[in-house]
C-alpha cells in the first residue's frame, strides 16, 4: 500500500509540473557595444558624437554644413572635408580646430588608407585625387567618369582596390591603386547608391542603396507618398557583378563601415521610418539581419526644442573608433554627452528583429 501511495504522489507531481506555467522567454537582447561613432549631420554645421555603450549623444560644433569625415588615429584628429569649404582639423584631444583650407573645387567623398594617405573624389574636376595630411600634398591621381563620388578601398592579394560608386547609373568601378588599372566594371549595384565598403572576409562589396529616386521619380522612404520602398544594403559578388543578397535597413542608407573583428556591419541612414529619425544601425554579419538601431539627430533637437527642417534628420558620413571613449575627448565638445530621449532610453528597438 505504502508504494502504491509513493507511486501515486509521484504521478501527481509529474502532473502538476506539466500543467505549470512554463516560465517567460527573457526575449532577444543585443549585444553591447563599446567606442564612439562620429556622425556627420547634413546642413548642420556639427558632429553628433555617439556612445555605443549608453546610446547617449554629445556634439562638436564645426561650421562647415556639407562634408564627409575621417578619423586620423595616428594623431587623435577628426579630418572634416567641407564639399566647398575644404579641410578643417579637429584636435580630439585639446579641442583645438585648425582653420580651412581649401583643397580641390568641390569634395565629394573620402577615404584613409592605412599609410594615412587620404583619396578624395571631385566631381567638378571630375578626378581621384591623393592627398598627403601630414604635409598637405595633392595630386591627381585618374580621371573620374560623371556621377563617381563614393570611394571604398581593400588590401587584396594583387594590391590595393579602389570602389568608385556611380549614384548617376548606379554602377561602380574598382581600380587596383599601384597601376590605377580597372580590376572589375559593376553595371548594376542597386537603386540610388551611396556608399560601399569590402568586408574583411568576402569576394563582394557591401553597397549603401538609399532608394531615393528612382527613373527620376520619388521611389524610397521619405521621398515617394506612397508604396515607398525602404533602403537597405546590396551584396555584390565582386566576380560575377551580380547582386547575390539584399539587407533591408528601412532608411536612406548613406554609408557602411566593418568592425574590426569581422562580426557586425555598421550602417548609417537617413529618415529612418517610423521614427522620422537618422540611426546609427548595426548588423550581424555572418547572419546578415539588423540587431540594433542607435538614435542620432532628432530627438536630441526635440530635447532641446529645435525642430528639425521639415521634421526630417538627414546624415552625410561617419566614422567608428571601437576604442573611444568620452573621457578622451570632453575638451572637443561643444555639449557634453546627453541622452537623446526624455525617457533616458537612447536606443531604438528595431522592428525587424524577428
């Protein structure tokens, strides 16, 4: 009897465990990430300088309204390139900026090999031009074709490549930069095209497609009323010219960037919907999926009671240092680092993480 009696208490207890409720998923969570992105916003004359770690925001004032950005690490400076205004340094440091200095006509894009050497496209010039910062010297380098501004650039086994992106016909070029010669000729890299970048372990190119316009009518988020069709990123096979993936950002993506390790993908846009928003998004590489959305310039402005022109936030280029940290620079700051929603929470949770 006694057995019986332990047998069924038992069953009972089995019964009971498989009735309970089971417990709450904890739900996806991001990674965390360490440094500071620089941001530069289109038409406002500054800088938005994220925190990866906090979400919250800080800003260096520059005066120069339409520009691309590098980050010299050899010297702790932020390189900021005026589209008519030239040159501008900014010390990280001791705050100190160096006045402008014209280089070229009109600069379009640019970008820092690992000598320190800086490539620069001019679209009135229409040439590819080397620059030496550490004493100023130009010099031209190939003629550019209409349309050429985006530059990407890749140590490969034969030498270093070049990516000129076309937002004209969306094509691109790369170039091997000791011969100057065309490696390969990319017909169709997607959809009103920015930026691109090699990752570190793939035959492709990552290419920014903004989806603006389209046949020369509106087509993308923020531009088309209707049926408007979100940015992403096109995955390009650098040796067929075929796009063989597409990412869906949701903005006007502008511009991506690697992280050191290979494992995310960093991605900037503009008009993010939903949220009216430019973001700072970052994806999983080998997953390909977007994991995290940072919040970058209007909610800093409605914090501060300055609206935005036409309620939109428009970014133009940035720079990731995976090992900065705000202590490092207080003294370039115009506003120390703040959080960009009332709330205090500075992150946007994307919808697309499933």
């Amino acid at each position: 009897m006694r057995q019986v009696l332990i047998i069924l208490s038992v069953v009972c207890l089995l019964i009971l465990s498989s009735c309970s409720s089971p417990e709450e998923p904890s739900g996806y969570r991001p990674p965390s990430f360490n440094g500071l992105a620089y941001v530069q916003a289109r038409g406002g004359g500054h800088v938005a300088v994220l925190d990866m770690a906090t979400g919250e925001i800080a800003r260096i004032r520059t005066g120069i309204k339409e520009s691309t950005l590098l980050l010299s690490r050899k010297t702790d400076e932020l390189l900021i390139f005026g589209k008519f205004e030239g040159l501008k340094r900014i010390n990280l440091r001791d705050g100190s900026q160096s006045d402008t200095r014209r280089l070229t006509r009109e600069i379009c894009s640019a970008t820092m090999l690992a000598s320190g050497e800086v490539l620069l496209t001019d679209p009135v010039k229409r040439s590819l031009i080397r620059f030496l910062p550490q004493d100023g010297e130009l010099s031209p380098l190939t003629v550019l074709k209409p349309g050429e501004c985006g530059l990407a650039t890749m140590k490969k086994p034969d030498g270093t490549w070049i990516a000129i992106t076309n937002s004209k016909d969306s094509s691109i070029r790369i170039l091997r930069l000791e011969d100057l010669t065309v490696v390969r000729k990319i017909g169709n890299a997607g959809n009103s095209i920015h930026g691109a970048a090699f990752p570190p372990s793939e035959k492709t190119i990552w290419v920014a497609e903004g989806n603006e316009y389209r046949n020369g009518m509106p087509y993308g988020v923020g531009f088309a009323k209707t049926d408007a069709v979100p940015g992403g990123i096109n995955i390009v096979d650098t040796t067929t010219g075929k796009i063989v993936d597409n990412i869906i950002v949701g903005g006007n993506v502008v511009q991506i960037s690697f992280s050191s390790d290979g494992k995310y993908a960093y991605v900037i846009s503009s008009q993010m919907p939903e949220y009216d928003e430019a973001t700072l998004t970052i994806i999983d590489f080998p997953k390909r999926r977007v994991i995290k959305n940072y919040a970058l310039c209007k909610s800093c402005h409605i914090w501060k009671g300055v609206e935005l022109k036409n309620g939109k936030a428009f970014v133009s280029s940035f720079v990731v240092d995976e090992k900065g940290s705000p202590a490092q620079i207080e003294k370039a700051l115009e506003e120390p680092f703040f959080s960009s929603q009332r709330s205090g929470e500075s992150l946007i949770n994307p919808k697309t993480v499933d």
